[in-house]
C-alpha cells in the first residue's frame, strides 16, 4: 500500500502513522488539514499487585491508536496527541507515588491545550479519557462557551459498561477482570505473576460502606482508596484473559471508528452536533 497527503490515507509501512502526532513531521503535519484531535487521558496509579502504575495511560494510548489508524484508513482526517499520564488522584494518596494533578490543575492543563488545538486550525477534540478519577463533565460546561473547539468526551470504560457480562465474570471497578484483560493484550510483559502460577494479586475485595444510602448509591463520597482496597484492587481479577481483552477493544472501535469517520466530514454549522 502506499499513502500520500491529498486526502487518501493508506499506509506503505508500520512505522507511517502521520495520524501519531508524536511520530508525524513537521513536513507532514503542515500539509496535512487535521479535522479532528484525540487527546488520550491517562494516569499513574497502583493497580493491585500485578499491574503497571500506567495501566490507564497505556490502555488509552493502545486503543486510541486503534481507532485513529482505523478511522484514518476510512479517510477520517484525525491526530491523535501524545496521551497525558497524571490525572487526580485525591483519593489514592495514602499509596506511594499515586501521581495526583487536582481537578482544577488538570482543567488549566487541558485550557491550554485546547488552546493550542484552536490556534492550529482544528475544531474538533475528543476527550479520551480512561481513568475514573477523571470528571471531566465540568470542564466542559466551562470551557464550551470559550473556545471554537467542538468537545466530545468518551470515558472508554463507562461506553462498555453495557456489554461487560457477556465478556467477563466479575464486575469491573478497577484493576479487576477487564483491565487486566486489556493489558494482557496490549502490553503484556507488563503483567506479574506469581513464582507458584496465576496472578501475582489478590481478589480485588473491598469493604462494604456502612450507610444504606451510600451502598443504593442515593449519596456518593470519594471513596478513600486505601480504607476501600487491600491492595488498591477493586474487582477480581483472576478470570482475565488476552481474548477478553481483544473483544473490549473490538467493542471500543466498533463503536468509535464510525463516529470518528462521522464526526471528521461533519461540517461545524448553526445546528452542530444536532440532527437537521
């Protein structure tokens, strides 16, 4: 296959990603009219015993990769930015090297980016975000009268959420079942196992919270990580396996590639993003 810069976008090898930022050149980036940016939101957190502190920052960059070179191929114009790796961690102090960045610093962070996506020419962002500590809602009722920038925010984990009990036996909150299925198919000499076999973790129990209407979800708190957790675990992660991790990124891209492709043609008008 080849690939050139006057609207066809197939490849000629692996390492041609000018859909990458951080791999494309100045050369390309110049000539090419980017429609719509991804920014993957990350973090940098304990997950149990058995997965990296970057889970959340690897499982965004491996699927926003995928979908991005999948939207390509069907001649979406998009880029995808360098993924963030610190996102808030208010909650998770009490383990080591949780890497905090508060909501409000993190709004000012992504201020600017946005910013900066405006300057360049490119009207649309897509907020990838694959960390629950992460609200981003706020920052979009703030931002969404300041700026030409069209957001669109997709918490990866939550867009799945309707399909996980056919993929997977335990409910997942974090570093249980299904993201340790994701990093097992996507980064996984990552994974720890134990000297004796299985997972290098434990069941990833939490304790129940004493109020009714905190457990019925009528009240919610920040749940303190390390009152919550063992381990920092929430979820069993035992039951993982690569393929249930490929079919969670079959889902991410069956349902976002088209949107993306959708969303790049769309023309900005007095209606946008609202049927005519």
């Amino acid at each position: 296959m080849s690939h050139n810069y006057d609207g066809s976008h197939t490849l000629s090898s692996s390492s041609a990603r000018p859909w990458i930022l951080a791999e494309a050149s100045y050369g390309q980036v110049r000539q090419l009219e980017y429609q719509v940016a991804v920014l993957p939101m990350g973090a940098t957190e304990p997950h149990n015993l058995h997965l990296p502190y970057g889970t959340d920052t690897i499982e965004a960059t491996g699927l926003a990769e995928r979908i991005c070179a999948e939207a390509w191929n069907q001649g979406a114009k998009v880029v995808m930015l360098p993924a963030i790796p610190y996102g808030t961690e208010t909650n998770m102090q009490e383990f080591p090297l949780a890497m905090n960045l508060s909501p409000t610093t993190l709004f000012a962070l992504l201020t600017d980016l946005v910013a900066t996506i405006e300057k360049s020419g490119i009207r649309k962002l897509l907020i990838f975000n694959s960390h629950g500590g992460n609200d981003f809602k706020p920052f979009l009722r703030e931002i969404c009268h300041k700026t030409e920038v069209k957001l669109f925010l997709c918490d990866w984990f939550r867009m799945v959420g309707d399909r996980q009990s056919e993929i997977f036996q335990h409910r997942e909150d974090h570093a249980g079942e299904m993201e340790t299925s994701l990093i097992m198919h996507l980064a996984p000499g990552l994974v720890h196992y134990a000297p004796e076999g299985g997972l290098q973790a434990d069941a990833g129990a939490v304790k129940p919270l004493r109020f009714e209407a905190l457990q019925k979800g009528w009240v919610s708190i920040t749940r303190p990580w390390h009152l919550l957790t063992t381990n920092s675990g929430s979820g069993n992660p035992h039951a993982a396996t690569p393929e249930k991790g490929i079919k969670v990124a079959d889902l991410v891209a069956e349902r976002l590639v088209p949107f993306l492709v959708h969303l790049a043609a769309a023309p900005i008008d007095s209606t946008f993003p609202f049927a005519e």
